[in-house]
C-alpha cells in the first residue's frame, strides 16, 4: 500500500486538530482493500474505560501509540479499550460501499465512529445480533465513501479478558459477499461432519449402551460448540441477546470441552492408579475454573489465560500418556496418537499466531480448526473400529451361544420325548381322578341342592309372608345354594292380651353360611315355632330367651365330647296393627323406622344367641308406637359388610340408610327392585361375602 507524503500535508491542512492520524488512501489501484492492513495503523491502549470522545479530546496527548507490526495484530489477553483514529481518502471518482472487518467475531464492543459525519456502528457479542450494522457472524460495519472524499474515523476495541485479534480489512462489497460465501459454505461442511458423527455415534451408544460412546459423542459435541461460538454463530442463531450469556459462554464451553476430552481419554486408554487419580484431579481443576469464570470481574479475566493454558496442557498429557502406554501395550492405536498429535500442532500454530510469532492470519486462525477436525476424523475412525470389534465379539459370543443352544436343544428334545410319556401316564391318571371327583362333586351339588328343596320347605317363605303382610318385601339372596340367613313368620291367635292377635316375624342371621348356617338356621327356626306354642311366653324378649336356652342346650349337651359356640343374631318383631305398636326384641340386630322423612334406630342387645352359654341375662322387649305409612327394615349384617363401589370398600349402615331415606315415598314392590339394584351395582364384579337379607314392611 502507499502511503503519499504530499497527501498527507493537505489531510492536516483539511483537519486542523493539533495532533497526527494514519490515512489510508483509497484509489484506483485498489492495495488497500481487501486485504489486511493492521500493520498500517497506530494502536493506543488505555487500562481505564476510556470514552472515545475523552479520546480525542485528551486521552490521544496522553497515551503513547506503538505502530502494529503485522497484517493482523493480536493483542494476547487483555481487559483493556484500544484505539485507532485514522483517514480513509476516497481519491477515486466513484462512491466506494465497503465492510469494514477488525476484531474477531467474539470481541466484546467494536465501535466506530465517523468523526466527519458523526455517526457511530457498533458491533460485538455484547449486543444485540439485530444491533450489529451488518447482520453476519463476523465483525463487519458498513462504511460509505463519497467520491474525493476525506473522513476521519475513530476505532475503539474493548474486551474483557479473551485476546483480541486484530485484522484490519477494508471490503469492497461484492468481494466481501463472495468471500463471506465461501467462508459459510466450507462452515456447513465442517459443521455437518461435526453434526454427522454426534448423529452416527450417538446411535452407537443407543445400540451398543456402551458409555465409552455417549462420553465421545459429548467431546465432539462440545468440540464443534466452541467452533460454532468461536465463529460468532452461538451469538447469531442462539444467544442472540448478547451480553453476559454470549461473552460467558465461550469461556463455559472451552473448559467443558476439555474436560470430556480428559473424561474420554480416561476411559478409552483404561488409566488406572495415579494416572486416572491426576487425570479426576486435573478434569476437577478444569470444571471448578469453569464454575469460576461465571463470577464478572477479575477473576473472569484470568480465567481466560487458565482455560487457554489447561487446553495446551491437556493435549500435551493426553498425547505423552498415550505414547507411553501405546510402548507396552500395542492396542492403543495410532489414530489415537495422531488425532491428539494433530490437535496438538494446530493449538500451537494458533497460539503462536496469537502471540504474533507467525504473520500468516488466514492459517494461524484456522490452524486449531483443522487440527480439531483432523482429530475428530482420526478419534471416529478409531471408535467405528471400536464399535466393529465389539459388534464381532457380540457375532462369536452369539455363534458360541448358538451352538451351545443346538446342545441344549437336543437334550432338552430327548428329555421331552421322556416327559411326553410320563407327562401321558400322569395326564390319565389325572382326568380318571378329575372325573372321579366331578362325580363325587355332583353328587355333593345335588345332595346340597335337594337339602335347598328341603330347607324352603321347612322355613317361611316369599308368599307365606305377603299373605300376613302385604305390604312388604323381602330381599333374600343366599351366598352359596342353602343359607344360613332365614326369615320366620307366624301369626298370634287373639288372647286377652291381644284382642286382635300379633303378626310375628323374625329376620335372622345363623353363624356362617353354607351347609352349616342351612343347620343351624333350621334348628332355630323350629325353636322358634316352639317358644310361639309356650303359652308362658308373654312377650318377645321371652320368645328370644327362651330359644337362646333350648340352642344352648342342644349345640352343647352335657353328654358330648366338644363344645360348639354356634347361635344366630336376630331382630324378632310383633306388630299390634289394632293398637299400631311394635313389639321388639333383638340380639344383636335392630330395626329401621322411616317416618316422615326420618330414620329412627330402634338397637337390638348386644348379645346375640347361642354365643355365650351359661349366661343369665335376659333379652329385652321394647314398645314402640306406630303411625300410618310408617316403613320397617330389619337385616342381617351381609348386605352392610359387602364390598364393592369405587374404592372396593363395605357398603356400610350409613349408605344403607341413605338409600332407605331416600326410597320412602316409593311403593314395596318398587323398594324392592330398586334395593337389589343397589346392592348389585354396589358390588360390581365383586364376589358376594355372606348371605343377605332385607325385609321391608309398611304399616298400612
């Protein structure tokens, strides 16, 4: 480029503000543009926030500018504002529309200002993308030069610990378009190798549940996260908002990427003892700088140079460690050794180019690139020949195993032939016992069901009680064929105590059901029967004493050998329909009255019969006024302890009641339909616990 004295005089003649700038001219040659220029420019470092405008008014006279060396300058790492204050000439005849790059993609502000025009572009992470002047992921602002034209620019840099990197280029506008497709379309392959092998060795992982994978697939995952930050787009497509997330995360994500590499390392070379113990203690390092470099200030800025450092550390340990066992143990492979050589050679051309010890920016910046993806193409060689090895160990293991099958199928088919045989014996064995014990079980069935027959004979029935009491029902469903629930009703010829006779009936409950509660409940039927015939028996309670005597006795005579504590529990009632009163007495169980939309519980003794031999308390009788309409419930405990309804809980006397309450305006026969109904859909698929009983009577 070149640089004319003459011109020179006249730019401070046009510019008279007592101190010098570089200038840049523009011609028709066209050498200073498209190129970088750094190395034409005089920098000025201020360690304090300098404002540009304090800048040009004092802070150039005071600071002391050093003329940059190289094409593209790299500052190293600094928390410091840098300036640059300049004259771009236009001595052409056209306007010039340029882009004007400096800085890498991850500096913190750019700012430049057109001090003849005084306008300001900003770029930068710590912005808004949208707020960038041109919306790429590279460090660009637009400039527009009107032909022979002079404007006096000010360029100012801040970082806040990263290093900054300094070209210097003046677009023209088609070229930089041109170039910046380029640079995108070699970005999408380099990126898409990266996304196909996250992709390829992720599904490895999926298939084989190998962690040695998973750990890998991470590494290259963050690998090309910290390219993809590096090159501005984390800011563009992710962190778009800038500031705080966008200038941190850099910094996050180059120590997590060494940190997998360590982890991957680690496993894939099997370090055990001291080596694995520096390589957890050196990885613990690496995450405790990242946890670190999240707190603002100072010690943001020098963890920076640590992670940097602990990146060329980690490649130099990984690699002496891999030669070293790679000498006794040949099953460390060289693509191992080349992937981390490879990485190695480009940190260093980086960082030598960050350090300005080699002026060749478009190799030294894309060196750690190349070397990152030359290591990412060995490190997935060597885990595809991994995932073979293992995909052919699986292969024998399964050819073993199949041979070992084919061993064992055959003597499992001779062992069957034998079993069938045996397996034959015994099957006919089992069906002559099968159909010998469905005979005895008919036999058994139709004992029971003829004991049924004779059971309804002996005791009350259905149309028995609707002819004393035709206002009533009666909800009778037995648990097994015979019951041991029973219901009794008999009528009491007019006496002088009773001029118009009683209608007696009883709603009992015998111990258990089945065959044994059939027994018992018929024997305390006919007790039953008989304490109606003993005219001494003035009174229900009577009635109950005396069959609790008479079954006491006959469960437990003297002369037998064992003692059986069989009884029933009972709600005895005697309706005097000329006086409307109800004679009650009850063991154990009570009676329901429904009158005018309210239930009254009249208890039974807390005793029941045949329970408790010996004893001498007598069972109560209780009178009861009755009115028109009102409605009698007596029951046995079946039907309140059957469970059921959504929680597979009792039906409980309180829903009883509920459902009773909310039955009293319907007629008998309806109650009836409506209380099995209940009962049925209360109990569901639910099998039936005892047998139940319900009578109903209303007194009309």
């Amino acid at each position: 480029m070149r640089i004319c004295g003459f011109l020179l005089l006249v730019l401070f003649g046009a510019f008279s503000y007592g101190y010098a700038q570089d200038t840049i001219i523009i011609d028709n040659s066209r050498e200073s543009l498209n190129t970088s220029i750094a190395n034409c420019f005089t920098l000025y470092e201020s360690s304090d926030e300098m404002s540009g405008d304090y800048f040009l008014s004092q802070g150039k006279r005071k600071l002391s500018g050093s003329k940059l060396q190289h094409s593209t300058e790299n500052l190293n790492f600094t928390a410091s504002n840098f300036f640059i204050h300049f004259v771009l000439l236009n001595q052409t005849s056209t306007t010039q529309d340029l882009a004007f790059e400096t800085g890498r993609p991850i500096t913190n502000l750019i700012t430049l200002q057109n001090i003849s025009t005084g306008k300001k572009h900003l770029t930068g992470d710590a912005l808004e993308f949208s707020s960038k002047s041109i919306a790429t992921n590279r460090s660009i602002i637009g400039i527009m030069l009107p032909p022979k034209s002079a404007n006096e620019f000010l360029l100012t840099l801040a970082s806040d610990g990263e290093v900054i990197s300094l070209p210097i280029i003046f677009w023209e506008k088609n070229r930089f378009e041109k170039q910046d497709r380029m640079e995108q379309f070699s970005s999408g392959i380099f990126y898409g190798i990266y996304f196909f092998v996250i992709i390829i060795y992720l599904t490895f992982y999926i298939i084989l549940k190998d962690n040695l994978f998973l750990i890998y697939t991470a590494y290259v995952f963050m690998a090309g996260l910290l390219q993809f930050a590096l090159d501005g787009y984390l800011h563009q497509y992710v962190l778009t908002s800038g500031g705080y997330a966008t200038q941190h995360a850099v910094i996050v994500i180059a120590g997590l990427t060494v940190f997998f590499v360590l982890l991957y390392a680690t496993h894939y070379l099997d370090l055990s003892g001291k080596l694995k113990k520096a390589s957890i203690v050196f990885a613990s390092v690496v995450l405790l700088t990242v946890s670190l470099s999240l707190i603002p200030g100072k010690i943001y800025e020098l963890c920076y140079p640590l992670i940097n450092g602990f990146s060329l550390i980690a490649i130099v340990y990984l690699l002496i460690i891999a030669l070293r066992i790679r000498r006794k143990n040949a099953n460390i492979s060289r693509l191992f050794v080349l992937g981390m050589f490879a990485l190695l050679v480009g940190a260093i051309i980086f960082i030598l180019g960050n350090f300005s010890i080699i002026d060749a920016p478009y190799i030294t910046q894309r060196s750690l690139k190349a070397g990152g993806l030359i290591e990412i193409i060995c490190l997935s060689i060597l885990m595809a020949g991994r995932y073979k090895s293992i995909q052919e160990e699986k292969e024998i293991m399964q050819l073993r195993l199949l041979e070992q099958m084919k061993e064992k199928n055959k003597i499992v088919s001779e062992s069957n032939i034998r079993l069938e045989q045996e397996v034959r014996e015994r099957t006919k064995k089992i069906e002559d016992q099968r159909i010998l014990l469905k005979q005895k079980n008919d036999d058994m069935v139709s004992s029971i069901t003829y004991a049924e027959k004779i059971q309804s004979a002996l005791l009350s029935n259905v149309e028995k009680f609707k002819a004393f009491l035709p206002n009533s029902f009666v909800f009778f469903r037995p648990k097994d064929i015979v019951s041991g629930d029973f219901f009794w009703i008999e009528k009491i010829e007019p006496s002088k105590k009773w001029p118009q006779g009683l209608i007696v009936y009883a709603t009992a409950d015998c111990t258990g059901h089945g065959v044994p509660g059939a027994f018992v409940s018929i024997i305390c039927n006919n007790l039953l029967k008989l304490g109606k015939a003993h005219k001494e028996i003035q009174s229900v309670g009577q009635v109950l004493d005396y069959v609790n005597t008479e079954i006491n006795q006959t469960l437990n005579s003297k002369y037998g050998n064992t003692q059986i504590r069989d009884g029933m529990d009972v709600a005895l009632c005697a309706i005097d329909i000329h006086n409307m009163k109800l004679y009650f007495s009850g063991a154990k169980n009570g009676v329901y009255i429904i009158r005018k939309g309210a239930l009254i519980e009249v208890k039974g003794d807390r005793k029941g019969i045949g329970y408790s031999y010996g004893e001498n308390k007598k069972f109560t009788t209780q009178s009861i006024p009755l009115e028109k309409n009102d409605v009698l419930y007596t029951f046995s405990d079946g039907i309140v302890d059957q469970f059921g309804g959504p929680k597979q809980k009792k039906l409980t006397s309180k829903r009883l009641k509920e459902l009773l309450l909310s039955l009293e305006k319907e007629s008998i026969e309806v109650q009836h339909d409506k209380i099995e109904q209940a009962f049925d859909t209360w109990k569901g698929d639910v099998d039936q616990i005892d047998d139940v009983l319900l009578i109903g009577v209303r007194i009309s």
